[in-house]
C-alpha cells in the first residue's frame, strides 16, 4: 500500500498539543461530514490510532504527537494514491490549524 506522511511543527509542548488534538477526530467528522463516511480513533497516551473512509477509499494511520512537532503516517489504497498531494495537504493543514 502506498503512503503518506507530513510533520508539522507546533511549540505547545506535548501535553498542551495532545490536548488540542484529542479533539481533533471530531472536529475533522463535522467539517467533512459530506466526505468523510466513516472515522474511528483511539488515543494511547501521545499517539492516536485513526481510520477513516472517503470516498470510498480507507485510509490509515497514526499521528505521533512529540514536544514539538506532530508527525502522521498512514496507508491509501492504491487506488487513492493520485490523490495523495490531496491528502496529505488537508490533514496537514487542519493539524496546522489546532496547533497554532
């Protein structure tokens, strides 16, 4: 499966980031409700544990919350992988955007 990745630095330091971003699942289903059918996650102290389903394609990965930067990583399906740029440039910036 192809993959996908992206940092984003932030200086919240972890607690304060992690914090943040525990609602970020929520945030992420009711802004792209119309594209997003399906999103489930689990936190496991600084590391969460996500999948989710858009248009058809499922998508997975795990977001590393550090002192100062967040990292994801994730699998598409090949079929997904033409939109990879695509993806990879909206989780990052609605990361970019609670970590600010």
């Amino acid at each position: 499966m192809p993959s996908f990745k992206s940092e984003v630095p932030h200086t919240l330091g972890k607690e304060q980031a992690v914090e943040r971003l525990r609602s970020f699942l929520d945030g992420v289903a009711e802004k792209y409700k119309d594209q997003v059918s399906k999103l489930d996650g689990e936190w496991s102290d600084n590391v969460l544990d996500f999948a989710l389903t858009t248009f058809g394609f499922s998508i997975t990965g795990k977001l590393t919350v550090e002192e100062n930067v967040a990292r994801l990583e994730g699998q598409l399906p090949f079929a997904a992988v033409a939109f990879r740029g695509k993806i990879e440039q909206g989780i990052t910036s609605e990361l970019e955007r609670e970590l600010s």
